[in-house]
C-alpha cells in the first residue's frame, strides 16, 4: 500500500496544498488525500476498487442467489416488484429489463408512498418484491418490503449492508460486498447492485453460459478503467458546461439516469436523461449547435436506432457528443468519443458503459473546482418516508 500524506485543517477537512477556490473555507478540501504527488478522491478510490467488489460478490453469492431462484420458480411468482431510491432506483430500472428478457417477468416499480403516505398498499401477496438500497435505511424502502412480507410475499433484500433494517425486514438478503463507502455519490455501491440483479437473473435462467459471461465482468470493468486518462483529458473541454441531456436505451436506460445523477450531484450540472424513443418525443427540440449531448450506444438490439439519433443531432443540429460505445462507427460522431475497450453481451453493458461515465463526473467535478467526496446539502444516507 502506498502511504498517504495527509495534513488536517481546523475545520476537520485534510488540507490540499492549492485547494480551488470553490472549495470549503480556508485551504480545507474535502476528503482528498495526496499520494506521490498526485491529489485523488475517496470517489476515485473506489472507482477503482469496483473489479474486486464484483469479483467478492460473483463469488461469495452465487450459491445464494441460485436458492433464491429455485424458490421464485417453486413459488411460480409471476410477476416482481422493487422498490429503490436514487442510484438503487437506476439498478431497479436494469432489473425491469433484465428479468424482462432473460426470464420473461413482468416488473413493476413500486410506489413506496402509497405504503407510507397514503396507507393503501397494493396487493402483492404473490409477487416477488425487492428493496434495493445502499444503506437499507430508508424507511419507505423498507415499508414496502415489511408490508409485501406481512401479505405472504417472497421478498428479498439487495443491499451491501447485510445487517440493516431493509435486510431484517425481508425474507431473504443479498449482500453487495462492496465494504464502506465513503463518498457520498454511489459508485461500487451502484455496480455491486447490478451484478447483483444479473446474480438473480442468470440463476433463474439456469443457463451456465450466461453465468460465464457474468464471471467475466470484473476483468472488463478493471480494462474499463483504464480510460480513466483519457476521460481526464476529455473532461477539460467541458469545464463551463452547465447543462446536457444523457441518452441511452433498452438495458442502458438505466445508465442514462445513474450517470445523469452523479453529473448533478458532482459537478451541479443540469443533466436530463432520457430514452433515446421518448426523446424523440418532445425533448429533442431544446437541441441547438453546440448543445452537449452523451450517447450511451453499446452494441445489442437498440445499437441502430440510438446511433440513427446520433447521427441525426450531429448532422442536422450541429449537437456536441459525448459517446460512448465500443462501436467505431458511433465513435466517429462524436466530438468526445469514450471508446469502450472491451465488448460485452448487451444485458452486462450497463456494468461497463457506467465506468467512463463515473470517471467523466470525478474528473469533471475536479476541473470545475469542486469536492468530488462532499456534494452541496447532500449525506450519504438519505432518509425518505
């Protein structure tokens, strides 16, 4: 281990020897530490940390995730519902795609407010319901797996910390591995979910193929992020962006939102994410020259239909792109193309198409001036009703 030069500031912040001037009082600046000269974030950390969270998780949970799935198959559910906030709510909109194509379930996102505002829950007694959240505090979480539980529903909880209230409230955990978090925007947090959900996924199939395929996910996710000098360079071009729409489809949905997220909670840029069919719909007019957009266009089924869109705010509104793809002919629309460096079934690409989107947001809020570990008015546990 490399040892960190670490110097305290009175206000209980490590001192950073030429801390922006966007930082806390003083020369104080957040949770950034120094090593060999170079300043890196807790949210650089565990960026970085996400190949061996994966591999933790794969391992140690396959076994339970496989007894999960012969009891949803004993019990025929026929459908799920899975209640999440923020980053878990991404993961949930991955699991409605997931556990729509792989084993042919309907999903359903749960509204926890008619279980905590409204006291008129629906029924749920044959369903398999899921809370997903980092912390399993959130009280509105846990009402709706605690009420499904009490109707005679299966009910698992997907968390990393195994002994919190959402893990007691469920019948049934599976743990993220992901150890602490320390900065407060979600990122091994956020892919342990996904790998978790695909966990599930691919027990119920039955099919080892796909279990493979999953097996091999961290040593993607480690090739991944060796973008990250690369995006570092990319991130200077957008210093004074203010706002941009996120666009992907089908699995990448998903990714649209979660990078949308740590672009607003990092670097306070009004970011809108949307499905590359609804933005077509409406939004497509706020597109003039020059307006950043980011293109999540892996290959799989909506390949053609979101590089078309690209092309076509390229072409015809002059739009600046980000995209990322391991596709080379979506690449070369882009003013800033993120090449993914590895290529993955379309149902995984969500676990790598977020990786240079968590790099462009650490790097981004480190151009902009910001601390990437202590977003504004924001905590790492986040207590909804």
């Amino acid at each position: 281990m490399v040892a960190c030069a670490v110097r305290w500031c009175n206000a209980g912040w490590p001192v950073r020897k030429s801390s922006p001037g966007n930082g806390p009082p003083g020369d104080c600046w957040g949770f950034i530490h120094e090593w060999g000269g170079e300043t890196v974030s807790f949210l650089h950390d565990e960026i970085f940390e996400q190949p061996q969270v994966l591999r933790t998780l794969i391992e140690a949970e396959g076994e339970n995730a496989t007894e999960i799935a012969a009891l949803v198959r004993e019990r025929r559910v026929p459908y799920v519902v899975i209640a999440a906030r923020g980053s878990s709510d991404h993961a949930a909109l991955y699991a409605k795609y997931l556990l729509g194509t792989m084993n042919h379930l309907p999903v359903a996102l749960a509204t926890p407010s008619l279980f905590t505002m409204y006291q008129s829950p629906p029924q749920l007694k044959d369903a398999l319901v899921i809370g997903i959240s980092q912390s399993g505090e959130s009280p509105d979480i846990i009402s709706v797996v605690s009420g499904a539980r009490e109707q005679g529903a299966l009910t698992l909880a997907i968390t990393n910390e195994a002994g919190s209230p959402l893990a007691q409230a469920a019948e049934h955990v599976l743990p993220c591995h992901a150890g602490v978090e320390r900065s407060i925007a979600a990122t091994k947090t956020y892919t342990a979910q996904l790998v978790a959900v695909a966990l599930l996924g691919t027990a119920l199939a039955e099919d080892e193929p796909l279990q493979g395929e999953l097996q091999a996910i961290p040593d993607a996710v480690e090739k991944t992020l060796t973008l990250s000098e690369v995006v570092q360079r990319a991130a200077e071009r957008y210093r004074y962006m203010e706002q941009c729409v996120v666009l992907g489809r089908g699995y990448n949905y998903a990714t649209a939102y979660e990078l949308s997220l740590k672009l607003k909670e990092l670097t306070y840029v009004v970011a809108e994410p949307y499905s590359s069919a609804d933005f077509m719909h409406g939004p497509i007019a706020i597109i003039e020259r020059g307006f950043p957009v980011i293109v999540i266009v892996p290959h799989g089924a909506v390949y053609d239909e979101v590089k078309s869109l690209a092309r076509s705010l390229q072409e015809e509104r002059q739009a600046e792109l980000i995209v990322i793809s391991d596709q080379d002919e979506a690449l070369a629309l882009a003013k800033t193309p993120l090449w993914l460096p590895v290529s993955v079934e379309e149902w995984l690409s969500p676990i790598l198409c977020i990786i240079p989107g968590q790099l462009f947001a650490h790097h981004l809020t480190l151009v902009k001036g910001f601390d990437p570990d202590h977003p504004r008015g924001l905590h790492k546990v986040t207590i909804t009703q």
